[in-house]
C-alpha cells in the first residue's frame, strides 16, 4: 500500500532495544511486517538504532534510558527535545502520511497540540491508564488524533475522554510465534520463571516468596532500574538506592534471593533468553497491577512454556485458563498452580501462539487502524467539500 508513517519511539533505548526495551521490541516486531505490506517507515528514535527503515531521523545518539528515573528537573528535557526533533520534521515535509506515537504522555501532549493543519496520529497506549488523569481525562484531539490500547481491557479502565479517541485495541506479538506450532519439544527443567523490568507491580518480591514456600527454584530475569546485571547494581552501592525499582530490589526482593532456589540473573536476551523460557516449567506473573499489554506472556506461550499469573490486566484476555495457563485472583493460590503447571500441554501454547500473536497479525491490524485513523481524520474536510 501507498503510506508512509513516522514510526515514534522516543529518546530511552536504541530499536532493536540490547536487552530489556518492551516498547522497542514491540516496535522492532511491527516495523519489518508493515515494509512487508508496502508501508514506507520513518522511524524516530536514537541514532544507535540498526532497525532496517526506510529513513531514521534522531536527536539523540544513544539510547537514555540511564536518566528516564532521575528526578524530574533533571531529565524533563529528554522527551522534549526528541519530540522537538519530530515536530520539526512534520512541519518542514508533507510526505508523511500519519504518525504512529510510542512515547508516553508528552508524545500525546505534543502531537495534539499541533492543530488541524499536522498529519493525524495513533498513539499506542502501552501503560497503566491511571497514570496522568489530568492528560486522560481532558484530552481534545478533534478528528485528527486518535489512540489505541493493546488490550481490551487497559481500555475498559480508561477515562471516558480517552475513550472518545480510542480506535480499538492490538494485542502484542513476537517473532518466536511465526511457526511455534512447528518448534521441537524443548527439555523442560524444574525451575520456573520471572521475566521483566523488576518492580513492586511485576510483584518479583511475591514471585520470591511463593517458590520458597512451594519449593520451586526460581529465576528472576530483567532489569533492576538501569542495572543489567548483578555485578552492575553491586558496584553501584548506595547511589543504587536513589532508583525506586533498585530500592525496591534491595528492600524487598534481595533477601529472598539465595543464589540456589531463588536467583537474579539481570538482563537475558536472544537466545540465552529463549533457552531460559523454552526449559521452564512455567512462567510466573505475580502480578500486582493491570498489565496492560504482556510481550513476556505471549513470548512464553510461543515458546512452550505455560503462563501462571494472577488473573489481573490483559492476562484473561491472552491465556487460557486450563489449557495455556493457569490464572487465580487469590495469591495464596500461586505456589499450587506453579507446581500444577507442568500438567499442561506445551504443544497447545504453541499453536495457540501461532495463530494469534504473530507479526504478521498484529500488523494487518494496524494497518487497518492507520486506515480508519486517516478516515475519520479527512471525515470533516470532506464533509466541508
């Protein structure tokens, strides 16, 4: 097809991201299906970015993820000064068809304060819709500016100006679901696991807990705020505490992890990321907030591995309960479902893996938002007419 988007990722991490990066793997996923589907992608992001695109524009040469939980005052400028860069760039071309924005609240902000005359734009919402009532609830993009969620119901939560804009909902991909129903049985180990950014919503602390109680060895794996790897976060000594994420690590989640039944091995990626989820028994959410979106849930699903969370956020919506997974709103519960889970069929999250969370899914559905988007956007210039 004939469009051209401005793919927006923002300032924090290159795309493909090194490790850790949900929203620049999730953009990393989309961009080579749409070039598949004849779209012409601009993507706007940092200069250390090796995505194939059609054009790259960047404010910034490396990602500044480092900075995104300093104070305030410290790093308000960052998202500033790279939407800045886009905004100069709509306003100096007119071969951009529509801006497709990943960057949180200040992409919003910024891209509707534009006016009439600024190409229209999907923003992706890829976060708790609780945070920022007053951008939420007061928003007034007209015609032109339109958003979507990633999950029904991250949008079923949302304010009700909010859902005025909203085109619908696209839940995440991942390259591991393109055949999985053909992927070999992968040896399954004992131990089960905790992928993500740890943080007291992602609950590793209570992760920690019930695979003591339970006896079920346990890997945390992600990041500690902007500390990769264990040796990372130990030569940071006390300035690691003025990160929340890091002090919630040391407060709360650091004196249950003994190096035998409950480790943190930091960052994991690619293949060694593969391997660790493709052998596990199960994959733990212990949830405590209403995930909006879940790239680790149905990574897991197309890697074999069966998903056992809290029934919070998208978690009904991308698991089903019995056959891919096992889901409780008592967290008491967790510790039985984890050993149950080895009673599932890896072979069913596989194939439910491969029907539904492709790329080549999530992106036809975008193209068909871009669509509607540029629809309702020319609906009053026409009626004008």
């Amino acid at each position: 097809m004939s469009l051209t988007v401005l793919m927006n990722a923002g300032p924090w991490l290159s795309v493909p991201p090194p490790g850790y990066g949900g929203i620049e793997n999730v953009i990393a996923t989309l961009v080579p299906e749409l070039r598949r589907l004849g779209v012409k992608v601009i993507l706007a992001s940092v200069d250390s970015s090796t995505l194939p695109v059609d054009e790259k524009i960047s404010v910034f040469p490396d990602g500044q993820f480092a900075a995104l939980q300093r104070p305030y005052n410290q790093v308000c400028g960052i998202s500033q000064a790279h939407l800045n860069g886009v905004v100069r760039q709509l306003h100096s071309r007119d071969d951009i068809d529509l801006v497709h924005d990943h960057v949180e609240a200040v992409g919003l902000a910024t891209l509707t304060a534009m006016g009439p005359d600024a190409p229209p734009v999907l923003h992706t919402l890829h976060w708790d819709l609780a945070k920022h009532p007053e951008l939420y609830g007061n928003l007034d993009g007209g015609h032109r500016v339109r958003v979507n969620g990633v999950s029904a119901s991250q949008l079923a939560r949302a304010p009700g100006a909010l859902r005025a804009h909203s085109v619908g909902h696209v839940h995440l991909s991942t390259p591991l679901a393109v055949d999985a129903h053909r992927r070999r049985r992968a040896a399954k180990g004992d131990y089960a696991v905790v992928l993500g950014r740890i943080n007291p919503g992602k609950g590793q602390d209570l992760g920690a807990r019930v695979a003591q109680r339970v006896g079920v060895p346990l890997v945390l794996a992600g990041p500690v705020g902007p500390y990769h790897r264990p040796e990372d976060l130990a030569a940071a000594g006390e300035e690691a505490r003025q990160n929340p994420d890091a002090r919630f690590f040391l407060e709360q989640v650091a004196p249950h992890v003994d190096g035998d039944l409950v480790r943190w091995v930091g960052t994991v990626a690619g293949r060694e990321r593969d391997d660790l989820v493709a052998g596990a028994r199960a994959t733990l959410f212990p949830l405590r907030w209403e995930e909006p979106g879940g790239t680790a849930v149905v990574e897991s699903l197309a890697l074999g591995t069966p998903v056992v969370s809290t029934a919070r956020g998208c978690l009904p919506e991308l698991v089903e309960h019995g056959r891919t997974g096992l889901l409780t709103s008592d967290e008491e519960e967790l510790g039985e479902l984890l050993l149950a889970a080895s009673l599932l069929d890896e072979g069913e999250c596989r194939r439910t893996a491969a029907t539904r969370f492709t790329p080549a899914v999530m992106a036809e559905r975008y193209v068909a938002l871009y669509e509607r988007v540029g629809q309702l956007a020319a609906a009053p210039r026409l009626q004008a007419a």
